[in-house]
C-alpha cells in the first residue's frame, strides 16, 4: 500500500514537472531526488517491517506449540492424580490385611506356648510313660512338621510383602521426583501435595508395622529352633534308655523333606540335601560333616551333628 501510494505521488510529480516552465527544472530535480531517497528508504523500512511480521508469525508459532505442551502436561498430571487415589484405596486394602495377618500370628504364638507346655510335660513323664512317650513323640513330630510349613508359607507372604512394599517405595520416589519438577509450573495442585505428604506418613507406618512383624517372625524362628533342639535332645535320652539292638532307622525320602532339621535352612541349590548314615535323617552340609565308624560300615561315613555327639558321648563312657 506505502509502495503504490509512493508511485502515485512519484506519477504527479513527473507530471508536474512536465507541464513547469524550464527555469524551475533544477528545483524540481532536486525534488525527484529526494523523493527517490525517501522511496528507497520507505522500500528498506518495509522489508524490514516484513521480516518482522514472519518472526513475529514464527514467535505465535512457537507460542502456540509451547501452549499445547503445557495442556498435555496438565492433562498427564491429573492422570497422575487418578492413579495415586487408585493407589490409596489398594494401600487401605493392604493395611486391612496386615492387621489380619497380626491376628493369625498372635493365635500362632498361643499355639506354641501350648506345644511347649505340653513338651515339658512329656518330658517329666519319660521315665514312667515310655511306651506312651514314644507314641506322644511322633504326635509332636507330626505337630512339628505341620508348624514348619506353616512358617515356610508365613515367609513366603512375609517376602511378598516386601516386594509389594518396594515398589511402592520406587513409585513413591518417582512421584517425589516429579513433584519437585514441576512445583514452580503447577501452584494449584498444592493441596494433592499435602495428600501425597500423608500417603508418605502411612508408608512409614506400614514400613514400621513391617518391621515390627519381622521381629516377630524372628521370635517365632527362635522358638521353633529352641523347639527343635530340645526334641533332638529328648530323642537323644530316649535312645540312651533303649538297646542298640532295638534301634530302627527310619531313611527319609528327599521329596518330603524341604529344610534341615537343625538349623531349620531350607534346601536350595546352593544348600544340598545330605542322609545321617545313623538316624537317617536329612541335613543340610553344615550340620552334617562329620564323619564316623559305624557298626553298619567299616569305613567312615557322614552322620549329622546330634549323632556325631551323641555317639562321641556313648564311646566315652563305654
């Protein structure tokens, strides 16, 4: 439009000066020049002011392209917030089944103490009952056994807790995360914030719980292998009371046997499997490396830790 106007102010001039009298033709030049200048420097204005209407189109661009992102950030942000109430409710969940868990523990513990009680008991008894004691033994064995798997399928739920408890652990650290990168951008979610600080208070107290029904499990361990030892040793007593002759091994099958029965360690690949050649028995390699002349073998064999003092005990006296 400033082009056009100037050739139609550029078209009258030359007209003008056409229909002058020749004693004004120097000043009219003079005109015609500077109007040239001023066209020229109109023509550079304009390309300037066209280069700045393309970087100002290619800024709005930009501008638009940055608005997009920040809509597909909120957009993913209250999906993140869907999820974490999600999460919540399955927390809510957990926490109702670890107090379960508690409770089947506490009547566990009640079962014991019972057991030990009646162990004791059977204990006094075995110099008048022994054909009775014998049979109380294998009902103890039996009891025994049924407590073990028991544990074995507490330490299998007490290992899946921890990996449910790991990875909440993870996610809530990757929230962390992204909540500390995108505090300045989202001032409003201010109060999911505060939500999300008292989702980490009750993984605190459920990582507290975790530990407190860990040391319980601990002392159930404890009880067991004191539970275990002491019937070692009655078994033990019970065999000084009978004839060698009398004496029956009993040959464990592998299959239904899954940990030692000393030290109570379950059976893997790194943890093999090993007969007493004396009671029969399976240990794990630890409990079991002792080597002695048995009656039934003129070499040396394997025998478990129980056997081995046991039958260092008797040749002593002997």
């Amino acid at each position: 439009m400033i082009i056009q106007l100037r050739a139609q102010e550029m078209r009258e001039m030359e007209f003008n000066v056409s229909n002058t009298e020749p004693s004004s033709d120097t000043i009219m030049e003079a005109e015609l020049e500077h109007e040239l200048e001023k066209r020229k420097q109109t023509e550079t204005e304009l390309e300037l002011e066209s280069q700045k209407l393309i970087e100002f189109e290619m800024a709005m661009k930009l501008l638009e392209e940055d608005v997009q992102g920040k809509q597909d950030t909120i957009v993913s942000l209250r999906s993140q917030l869907e999820d974490i109430k999600s999460l919540n409710l399955e927390l809510s969940t957990k926490l109702a089944e670890s107090k379960r868990t508690v409770q089947v523990k506490e009547e566990l513990i009640s079962m014991m103490e019972s057991k030990s009680v009646s162990l004791v008991e059977t204990a006094q008894q075995l110099d008048d009952k022994f054909l009775d004691t014998q049979k109380e033994m294998a009902a103890a064995k039996a009891r025994l056994h049924v407590a073990e798997v028991e544990l074995k399928t507490e330490k299998e739920a007490r290992l899946e807790a921890e990996q449910d408890l790991k990875i909440e652990r993870e996610w809530r650290e990757r929230l962390q995360e992204t909540c500390a990168n995108e505090k300045d951008v989202n001032e409003q979610l201010a109060q999911e914030i505060v939500f999300l600080k008292q989702v980490s208070n009750d993984y605190e107290n459920i990582r507290q719980e975790n530990l407190r029904l860990k040391e319980i499990n601990r002392e159930h361990e404890q009880t067991l292998e004191e539970l275990g030892q002491q019937l070692s040793w009655y078994k033990l007593s019970l065999d000084d009371l009978k004839d060698e002759s009398t004496t029956g091994k009993v040959w464990e099958k592998d299959g239904e046997v899954t940990s030692c029965k000393i030290c109570s360690k379950e059976f893997n690949i790194a943890r093999r499997k090993h007969h007493c050649r004396n009671c029969g028995g399976i240990f794990c390699d630890k409990c079991s490396d002792n080597k002695m002349e048995l009656a039934s073998s003129a070499n040396k064999v394997r025998v478990c830790d129980n056997c081995y003092h046991y039958l260092l005990e008797r040749n002593s006296k002997i």
